[in-house]
C-alpha cells in the first residue's frame, strides 16, 4: 500500500510540475484552482487505496 500511495504522489508532483510549465500565465487566480482540483483527486485517491488496503 505504502508504494502505491508513493506513487499517487509522484504522479501529483509530476501533473502540477506539468501544469506550471505548461501555463502561459502563472497567476495564482488561474494556477490554484487547476492545483486545488489536482490535489483533491489525489487525496481521493490515497484515501481509495487506503480502504482497499483495510477491507483485504
């Protein structure tokens, strides 16, 4: 479980990095709520995992 969450994680850095660079304007008005959304996702994630891992 501990790697799979590892690796959510990873793959958030790796879509906000992307998105940073990507972005044409980096103010935190635009930037934030592409962010935000990002990082929901990734906490639904882990917590998905997490139950996978108490329910085995």
């Amino acid at each position: 479980m501990e790697t799979i969450i590892q690796q959510i994680c990873i793959n958030m850095v790796e879509k906000v990095l992307k998105t940073l660079k990507e972005s044409k304007n980096l103010s935190l008005d635009i930037i934030t709520p592409e962010i935000r959304e990002e990082s929901n996702n990734t906490c639904l994630s882990i917590v998905e995992e997490y139950i996978k891992y108490v329910n085995l």
